[in-house]
C-alpha cells in the first residue's frame, strides 16, 4: 500500500496550546504543497479535530505530517497517535452526534467530510490512530 514516503514531520500534543502549533504546522505544509486556501482551510480544521480529540481523550499523543505516493498518487497524509482509552466502537465514533464524552460528536465525522480519507485504527486500553490523506 505505501509507495514512497517524504520525511515525516511531528508536532507533539501535550495540552490545548499544541492544538494551535499541530493546525500551523499542517497548514504551512498544505500551502507549500499548492493546495487552494479552501483545500488548506480544510486541512487545518481537521487535524484541529484530531488533536482536540488527544488533548479531550488521551491526554497526550503526537500528529506527524507526511507527502505519500499511493499507487502512483500523491498525498498529504495526518496521522494522529495517542495511546488514550481507545475507541470501543470506531463505525460509531464516526457517526454524526456521536460522543463518549461531553463533545457534540462532530469531531471525527467532520474530519472525515473535510478530507478525502479518513481511517481510525483504535484499541481499547491501548490508544488510537487516526490517518486522514488529502490528495496533492
């Protein structure tokens, strides 16, 4: 599945401020990649998404950035790791008005609206990853 990968860059989420420097940092990659301001704007409101859901849920995790080649297409790819509760029902979590917390159930079901991939790898006990692609 995975062709050929760039150098990885990886934001560390740690509290709400990381939250901001995780949305920068992808934002920056996404304009140097050539995606439109709505394309960017796009990318930058889900992984405010995921990294809300690291700080709400797991405490801590990290976000790492990447410019994939799958099957001779290019993209963007977020992947959101924590090693929080996990999700118990992952099809539900991404259900709109969905939340085991006090959300409102729109952070992943959005994410995934705003990118053009959106998969969720989770464990209970043992924490979750979040992988969204935007194509270049």
């Amino acid at each position: 599945m995975d062709d050929e990968r760039t150098d990885v860059t990886v934001v560390a989420v740690d509290s709400p401020d990381d939250i901001v420097k995780a949305r920068q940092s992808g934002r920056e990659l996404a304009t140097r990649l050539g995606f439109t301001l709505t394309d960017v704007t796009m990318i930058a409101t889900a992984i405010s998404e995921v990294a809300r859901n690291i700080t709400s849920y797991a405490d801590r995790g990290e976000i790492h950035f990447s410019v994939e080649k799958y099957d001779g297409r290019t993209a963007f790819v977020v992947r959101a790791h924590d090693n929080g509760p996990g999700i118990a029902d992952v099809s539900r979590a991404l259900e709109d008005g969905y939340s085991s917390g006090k959300g409102l159930g729109l952070g992943l079901p959005g994410a995934k609206r705003l990118m053009d991939r959106l998969e969720v790898h989770s464990e209970v006990g043992a924490g979750t990853v979040v992988e969204m692609w935007k194509w270049v």
